[in-house]
C-alpha cells in the first residue's frame, strides 16, 4: 500500500524537478541574451568583447529553446500513472542525458582553451579569443549546471530503489 501512495508523489517530484531545472536553464539564457545583446550592439566588431558577446547571444538562444522544449515535455501531473519499472526507466534515462551533456561541457572547456590558444597564431585572434572565453563561460555554467541536477535528481533513484 505504500508503494501505491509514495510512487506518484516521487514521480510528481521527479517531474517538477526537471522543470524547475529547464525554469533555470532559461533564466541564464535569458540574462545572457539581454546582456549580451545589449553589447554585442555596442561593441567594435574588430574586438575580442564583440565576439564574446556574439558567441553569447548565438549559444543563448538554442539553450533558450532546450529550456522551453524542456519547459513544454514536463508534466507533472500526468506522471502519476507510472509504474515503478516505468519510474526507473524514466529516472535512469534522464540521468544518462544529465551525465552525457556534462562529457560534452568538458569538451566545450576544452575547445574554449584550444581556441585560446589557437589565436596566438591566427591572423583574427580577436574572434578566437571573444569564442574560446565565451565558450568557457558557457560550458563552465552547463557544467555545474548539469552535475548540480544530476545529484539533485539522482536523491529520487534512492527513493524508487527503496520502494
């Protein structure tokens, strides 16, 4: 009887989690758009700033609309139904997503200092300079990002384990 009350409530959890996390995935890409935005208008596009913030804005909206596709798949209360082999699939494989994009944010920091670097040579190293520091920035936040809402999210597999 209390795998028939705890399930939903985990489930319901698991789900607003995972749109609370999307909530700020869009918050950071909104600021980056604004701030961004607002530069990369009123910066010399022969500087590194510019490119930085160019980069910025580029790389913002596609997070802009992972975090609304994210926002739009969450449904928190229609998860009620799951049963507990559904549940854990259901936790397993979102943990797979979170742990991946956190392998592909390494890559970003390390295509970050490989562009740095590479501008020593380049005949623009101003744009190599503006994207290898925008990339860190960004991938440093999916970064923390993505290993923060994994350890979040993966206190829910302990719960599903225990029932």
């Amino acid at each position: 009887m209390l795998l028939s009350a705890e399930l939903p409530a985990i489930n319901q959890a698991r789900e607003l989690l995972a749109e609370h996390g999307m909530a700020v995935l869009g918050s950071w890409a909104l600021l980056n758009l604004v701030v961004s935005g607002y530069y990369v208008a009123r910066t010399d596009a022969r500087t590194e700033a510019h490119h930085f913030h160019l980069l910025n804005v580029g790389w913002n909206v596609v997070n802009t609309l992972v975090a609304v596709w994210g926002i739009l798949r969450a449904h928190p209360q229609q998860v009620a139904g799951l049963t507990l082999p559904e549940s854990l699939s259901a936790q397993t494989s979102f943990e797979h997503i979170l742990l991946l994009n956190a392998g592909l944010d390494v890559g970003y920091l390390l295509l970050g200092t490989w562009l740095r670097r590479r501008a020593a040579t380049a005949n623009q190293p101003e744009r190599l300079l503006g994207y290898g520091k925008s990339i860190w920035l960004q991938g440093g936040f999916l970064l923390l990002f993505d290993l923060s809402f994994y350890f979040t999210y993966h206190q829910f597999a302990g719960r599903l384990l225990a029932l």
